[in-house]
C-alpha cells in the first residue's frame, strides 16, 4: 500500500515563534519534524499516521550547521535556548 499525499498536510514556518504559536493553538493536530528519511519510508509504505507536519529543518537554530569555521558563544547559546523550547513541547 502507498501513502496518499492528499491525505497530509506538511508546513515549514521560518521561525521558532511561528512553530510555538501553531503548536500551542493546535497541540494534537501537529507533529514537529527535523528531517525527512523516516516520514518518507513511512508514507511510501502507507503507514504515516500524523496527518499534519510541522518541520524544523528551516529553524537553522536547531540543525546542526555546516560551517567550517566554529559558531561564536552568542550563537551557541541561541542555538541551545532554541532546542530547549522545542524539547519543551514534548
């Protein structure tokens, strides 16, 4: 069995705020994503469940970053009060 597209709705908000206000008005409605390989195998077989996703992956804050050079203090500790919003919501 294949997965149906029409079936799911998949959302990228450019900002936490964005993806904390919508999980906070619907919080059963939308599952958080940080990737794609899982979501993809599942839906190919049939058997993704979550009907409506929510990815992370243009919150940069949270993804690990591909930059040869180290990130700045500032910018780590942003990037860790940003996954420790988004592990808050469970």
């Amino acid at each position: 069995m294949r997965g149906n597209p029409d079936a799911h709705e998949l959302i990228a908000p450019g900002n936490l705020d964005s993806v904390l206000e919508l999980l906070a008005k619907e919080p059963s409605e939308w599952t958080p994503i940080a990737g794609g390989t899982e979501i993809m195998v599942a839906h190919a077989a049939g058997r993704l469940g979550a009907k409506k996703l929510v990815s992370l992956w243009a919150l940069t804050n949270c993804v690990s970053s591909r930059r040869k050079r180290p990130a700045s203090r500032l910018a780590r500790a942003r990037r860790l009060e940003t996954c420790e919003r988004i592990r808050e919501l469970g």
